[in-house]
C-alpha cells in the first residue's frame, strides 16, 4: 500500500493537474496531468513515464522542434522589492 512521503496517509485520489517543469531559468507550464493526489495533504505524485513526456516535449520546443500551443508572459521580482 502506498503512503504520502509527507504526511503518512494511506489516501489518494487519480486527478488531473497543472505541472510546472523548471530547466534553468526556463519554465514550462503543463496542464491536465495525470498524476495521484494525497487526500489529506495534497501532496501530488506523478508517473516516471509522465515526467519523461514532459521532459522529451520541453526539449523539443527549447531546440525548435515543436512549437507550443500557447505561450504567456509571466511577471518576476525578488522577494525584496515586493
């Protein structure tokens, strides 16, 4: 049976979720991902098979193989100047 590596419960739910891959400085956004969610704490786990998707689809768009459906533009700033 498997348990939440972060709150010890028992209780998952299949879902589908937004993931967020980094590569550096460059981000990756993701949606309806397959993954299982903890019921307590929501800690989310996902399939090797997926991340390994993921990862192959972030490097074909960074080297011009694969264009993305949609791009946004996302707004930075340091913690400081908030």
């Amino acid at each position: 049976m498997k348990t939440c590596n972060f709150c010890g419960n028992k209780n998952f739910t299949a879902k589908k979720a937004q993931y967020i891959y980094k590569s550096g400085s460059r981000f990756f956004v993701v949606n309806e991902v397959p993954c299982e969610e903890c019921d307590f704490c929501g800690e989310r786990y996902y399939e090797a098979a997926t991340l390994k998707k993921i990862e192959h689809a972030f490097e074909e768009i960074s080297h011009s193989k694969k264009k993305a459906s949609k791009e946004i533009n996302v707004p930075v700033e340091e913690f400081a100047d908030i």
